[in-house]
C-alpha cells in the first residue's frame, strides 16, 4: 500500500500498482500522481517536503491560482439580471394612485416578494430600489384611495336609505290628504271635487283646487283665509300664494320653491271618485269599496298646487304618465285613507280598475 499526502494535508493511500496513475483527493478535488512506493510514506514517517525545483514552483503556482479562481467564484457571483417582480410592483405602485387597491396591494405583496428574492440571490438578482419604491408607491396609493373607494361602495346604499326615508315620508303625506278627505267630508256631507263648485266663474270653470279646499283640514287655517275665493288661482291675490305651498303636498327631498309644484293629484273623468256631475260625491257611492278605489296618488309630472288640475282619466285611452319618483313603484291614497305601493309593473286593467269607484271588477292585488 502506497501512502501520501495531498497538497491540501490530506493523508491518502493507494495500491501500489497504481503507482504513477492519476488520482483524486476526495478533500479538495484535486488530481495528482500517486508516487513510487519508495517515495510514499511509510506508516510512522512524516510527509516530505516537496521538492523546491522549477516544476514543483510551477505546480504550487498552478495549484494556487485554481484556488484563487475558485474562491473568487464562490465570493463574487456573476449578476443574473433585474428582478421582474420588482419591475411590475414598480408599475404597479404607480398605476396605485388612480386604481386604488386594485393595484396598490399586488404592488406591495410583489415588492416583498422581490425582496426576498434580491436577498437569497446573494448579488446575482438587481431591483432592489424598483422594489422598495413599488411598495412605498403601492401603499401611499392605497391609503389615499381607500376613502374614495369606500365612498363608492357605500353611496349605493346611502340611496337606497335615503329613497326609502323619501318614500317613508311621501306615504305619511298621502296619510294626512286622505285624513283631510273624510274629515271634510265629515262637515260636509261630501267629498270635495277636483275644482270648488261653488267658487266658480261666470263661464262654470273652477277657479281653485282641491288641495285649497283642504288646507283647513291640514293645519293650514291661516294660509286658507289669505285665498280670496272669488278669483282664479293666478289672479292678483293668489298667484303670489304658490310659493307658500305647504310641505305636505311636496314629495321628499324636494323642498317647496316659488313655482308651487305638487305631484299629488286626483284622478278626474268618467267613472272616478273625482269625476264632475250635478249632484255632490259622497263616499257612499264608491260602490266597488273603498279599499278598492284610488284617491289620490303620486303623478309623474307637477301642476301648480292651488290650480284645479289633475289627471285626466279615459277608461277607453291609455293611462297618464304616474311615478317615476321612486324606484319599482309610486305610493297612492286609497279612499279607506290606507296608502300603498303600486308596483311598476301593474296590468294596466288593474289600474282603471282601481282608478273607477263604480265598475263592478274584480281587483286581485296584493
């Protein structure tokens, strides 16, 4: 057995008839000859010094320079490139200020990422500052949007309450109207007509509508006595009156203004509560019941308040425009004085069925 050691101090040993053949230390890799049996190492002696000739410099110096190349290898990696997600949480970051979060957080979670990747590729991966700007950029843009985001999830629903106060309230208004329509026909023996008969001109036309009559009945005593009642409503003394219309004939949010413009109105014509003939209507003649004939209800266009204009009504002619104020369906007054939604979607037949106090038809509705 042939015994030697490696230039790295690494005691090996060989077979002796691989004397002269090249062999590998299994320490440092490197390839060398196994010597003469002569030459070896026998057990207890120590290695000898190698030989200081101009091969054995030669050798050392070769031997010295693989170790420096290898060590520069492992010390100082070749770069491989910028990292991409660094280059996209970059973007990302900037495109944060006008997408919010959609944007905003993929920058963030991108820059982290890149990082992580920078730090395990010891030199080799580039972007460190594309990806520390990404997730600055990324959480400033998300930060300032999110106010501006939540609003626009929120807004839906802040309409949808705000529609259903408004709807809340026009219902109590049709309430105090429908109130006001039996207790005048509690003093009267009859319900008012759309235009006051007994205050009409030389020619029969009505000179104020129903809603004047009914403003004693609404708390509104003072504002009735300022009418003068043998003039039209655009006469010189009630014209100016418009612009005091009372809140209750005015549907939520909307808030009175000079014009005086209303959207509840009566149904007048053949057959309808509201409907001119010589004798007074009393309740009694709602034949087809109460809680099955419209009183009053929310038009879809406004007439002045004190003019004795309403919606015109043809059981033969399609139907005027109704609503419109509120989503999938507008309230009405019935003449029990309940107040309901009517659906959108009504048949039109079920309409002038409710809309006719004597037909006789048989209404389904829920």
């Amino acid at each position: 057995m042939i015994r030697f050691t490696c230039a790295c101090g690494t005691q090996l040993q060989a077979p002796e008839e691989q004397a002269g053949q090249l062999a590998k230390c299994p320490s440092c890799g490197q390839t060398q000859t196994v010597p003469n049996a002569d030459t070896a190492i026998q057990p207890g002696e120590t290695a000898p010094r190698p030989a200081r000739g101009e091969s054995g410099v030669q050798e050392g110096r070769e031997r010295g320079a693989a170790r420096r190349e290898r060590d520069y290898e492992e010390d100082e990696p070749t770069p491989a490139g910028t990292s991409g997600k660094a280059t996209f949480s970059l973007v990302l970051g900037l495109l944060s200020f006008c997408l919010t979060a959609l944007t905003g957080l993929p920058a963030i979670i991108l820059g982290v990422m890149a990082l992580g990747d920078i730090k395990k590729g010891r030199g080799r991966i580039k972007g460190q500052g594309q990806a520390v700007t990404g997730i600055v950029t990324g959480s400033i843009g998300t930060v300032l949007m999110c106010p501006v985001v939540l609003m626009g999830l929120l807004l839906p629903a802040v309409q949808k309450v705000r529609e259903a106060a408004a709807r809340t309230q026009s219902s109590n208004n049709l309430k105090q109207m429908a109130l006001a329509m039996h207790n005048y026909h509690d003093v009267y023996g009859r319900l008012p007509p759309a235009g006051l008969p007994a205050l009409n001109d030389p020619n029969g036309k009505p000179l104020l509508s129903w809603r004047v009559a009914l403003l004693p009945y609404l708390e509104q005593e003072g504002l009735y006595r300022q009418f003068n009642l043998n003039e039209p409503w655009d006469g010189p003394t009630n014209k100016p009156l418009l612009a005091r219309m009372p809140k209750v004939y005015c549907i939520p949010p909307d808030l009175p203004d000079s014009a005086g413009l209303t959207h509840y109105q009566v149904f007048v014509g053949p057959g309808t509560v509201f409907e001119k003939r010589d004798r007074p209507m009393q309740l009694a003649d709602i034949t087809d019941g109460t809680s099955n004939t419209l009183m009053i209800v929310e038009a879809a266009n406004p007439v002045p308040w004190t003019k004795p204009e309403d919606l015109p009504f043809d059981p033969n002619g399609p139907l005027p425009p109704l609503g419109g104020r509120f989503s999938s369906g507008f309230n009405a007054a019935y003449a029990d004085g309940s107040v309901r939604v009517i659906p959108d979607k009504t048949p039109e037949a079920t309409l002038k069925a409710l809309i006719t106090r004597n037909g006789g038809e048989l209404v389904n509705f829920p």
